[in-house]
C-alpha cells in the first residue's frame, strides 16, 4: 500500500492542532481538532483534504470528529466531482469517505456525557480506514475506548509520535491545573 510518510502525517497533525485552536475553552471539556484526508479513488492519488472541524465548532456541544464528518456530507456532488477530477464517476460521499483518512489530535470520544453519539461511533458509521491519533483521550472526564471501538470495527488505528504533548496541551486549554 502506497502511504504519504510520517512527515506528512505529522503535518496533517498540525494542521489539526491548528483547528483545535480555534475551540473556545471551556473547563468541562476537551478542545480538539480534526483533519478528513481523501485519497479517491486509490490510494495512489494525491491526498486531499475533504473537511476540518473543530470542538464545539457547529451548535449542540459538537465534536471536532463529527463536526469535521457533517462538513463533508455537506459537500455537493459538484464539488466532490471538481476535488476528485480522476474519478469514473460522480463520486458519492458515502464512497470517498471509504478512501479518508481521519486526522485528529485526540482519541476520539467512546462515551458522550451529553448523550449525544460518540464521534468513534460515527467514524465507524462512516467507514474510514484508518485514523491518525495524535495522543489518548485522558481520563478527565469519562474512560474512553475510541480506539478500541475503531479497531474492532475494522478501522486502522495509527498513534502518531512527536506531538504527543502539544496534544494534551491543546485538549486541556481551558482547564484548572
């Protein structure tokens, strides 16, 4: 399998820390980014970054994960058609999503105190490949299995190594020390 090396997934990384920056902190919550990278339809072609989100980005206590999955589904066919000129046919977002791979500074969540769904689950719903996981979800809040529940369904699960601590950093910007 053709991949990208480790210093575009370090870049694709930063590129999420960068997105968790933009999260308004608050105590009772992680601030997180995330990058959707699609390489449609093979691997072989040049990745392209499908959409970003961030923590609490789109309105309900949102996840960076979901939120980075909901601006996708909003992509118009035209448009993925215009990202993934190489393609036979229109592609559906359904299918490009089969080709993404996920980037995300912190694990994604398992359980949501919220009661909404947690984003692990929506990455399996939406059948990416793999996941690039910059450090582990602390045990702050809840005890997360993101990336077992991700690995049990199939998906790739890669933790990144160098930004572990930026990571972390980012995540708990906001919160008592």
């Amino acid at each position: 399998m053709m991949d990208i090396g480790d210093d575009q997934h370090i870049q694709y990384l930063r590129e999420a820390l960068l997105e968790a920056a933009k999260c308004v902190p608050t105590p009772t919550a992680f601030c997180v980014g995330c990058l959707l990278v699609a390489r449609y339809p093979s691997i072989t072609e040049p990745p392209v970054v499908l959409a970003t989100g961030y923590s609490r980005e789109l309105p309900g206590n949102t996840h960076a994960e979901a939120n980075a999955l909901a601006k996708a589904r909003d992509i118009s066919p035209e448009q993925l058609s215009d990202m993934f000129p190489s393609a036979e046919h229109k592609p559906s977002i359904d299918d490009v999503l089969t080709h993404t791979d996920v980037y995300t500074t912190l694990e994604p969540c398992s359980v949501r105190t919220s009661g909404l769904a947690p984003c692990a689950d929506a990455l399996v719903t939406a059948k990416v490949p793999r996941c690039f996981i910059g450090v582990g979800e602390p045990d702050d809040f809840v005890q997360c299995e993101g990336a077992q529940k991700l690995k049990v369904a199939g998906c790739q699960v890669v933790w990144v190594k160098g930004l572990e601590e930026e990571c972390l950093a980012a995540a708990r910007r906001g919160h008592q020390t």
